[in-house]
C-alpha cells in the first residue's frame, strides 16, 4: 500500500510540475507571439545580464523571496527595455512557421526562467518542485541551458 501512495504522490507531484512547466512555456510563447519575434529574443537574451547583475546585487542574500524575485524583474525589465532598441527580427510569413518559432521561443524563455529561479533565487521557499524536475535544472546541466538559446537562435534564423 506504501508503495501504491508513494507512485501516486511522485506522479501527482511531477503532473503539478508539468502544469506550472506548460504554463510558463504558454505565457513566454504567447509573449513572442504577441510582441514579436525580436521582443523574444531579446527578453531571452536579457536573462544574462539580469543573471549577472542580480548575482553580485548588494544585501540582497539575506533577504525575503519576494523581494528578490521583484529586483530580478526590476533589473530584468530595464535591461529588456534597452535590449529592445537593439534587437530587431521579425516572424516569417508563413503562419505555421510563425507559431513554431513562437513555442521555441517559449520553451527557451521557460526554461531559463527556471534555471534563474533555480540557481538565482531560493524558490524552494514558494513552491518545491519535484525530483525530477530538480534533477533538470541541477548544476551538472547548467552549462547546457546556458548555451540553449544560442543554439536555439542559430537554428531558427538558419532554417
């Protein structure tokens, strides 16, 4: 009976996941949808500063969740707004080639919004994410989330 309770909990935990999962990829592909292809990309390529910046930010280790959750997207929203005067793409015409690019513009804004909230702030305190979706984003995988954007972009603009 352990057992039978154990499965469930771990499938009902890694569904609960999937959820949160899907939606981000929603909100981050309805973003590139909507605003465009260059304000994706841009807003992808801003996690690295803001990463950067929010890393090494003054008194900000010992504070509450919240508020680093609110200086990452303070920091994060003023380096997209200067990144937005500098990069500029634009969908292709075809329709079903548009949408594609849209949901691969989600996945890599999704999962780099992850990976911050992983390594960056302490979301553990707001939702603890399953095993599996811990073991994810673990440092040993770090290094290929880091280059999936750019990996993601270069096959976008070549194909």
């Amino acid at each position: 009976m352990d057992l039978i309770q154990e499965a469930t909990k771990g499938f009902l935990s890694f569904s609960s996941d999937a959820i949160i999962i899907l939606a981000i990829i929603a909100i981050g592909s309805a973003y590139a949808y909507f605003m465009g292809k260059g304000r994706g990309i841009s807003l992808l390529l801003s996690f690295f500063p803001t990463a950067l910046i929010f890393l090494y930010f003054p008194f900000l280790k010992t504070s509450e969740v919240i508020l680093q959750i609110v200086v990452f997207l303070v920091i994060l929203f003023a380096i997209n707004t200067v990144m937005n005067r500098f990069i500029s793409s634009n969908f292709p015409y075809s329709k079903i080639r548009t949408i594609f690019e849209a949901i691969v513009i989600g996945i890599l804004l999704g999962g780099f919004l992850l990976l911050t909230s992983y390594h960056l702030i302490n979301i553990d305190s707001l939702y603890n994410f399953s095993s599996w979706t811990d073991a994810l984003f673990a440092k040993n995988t770090l290094f290929y989330w880091l280059i999936a954007p750019f990996i993601g972009m270069f096959l976008l603009k070549k194909y």
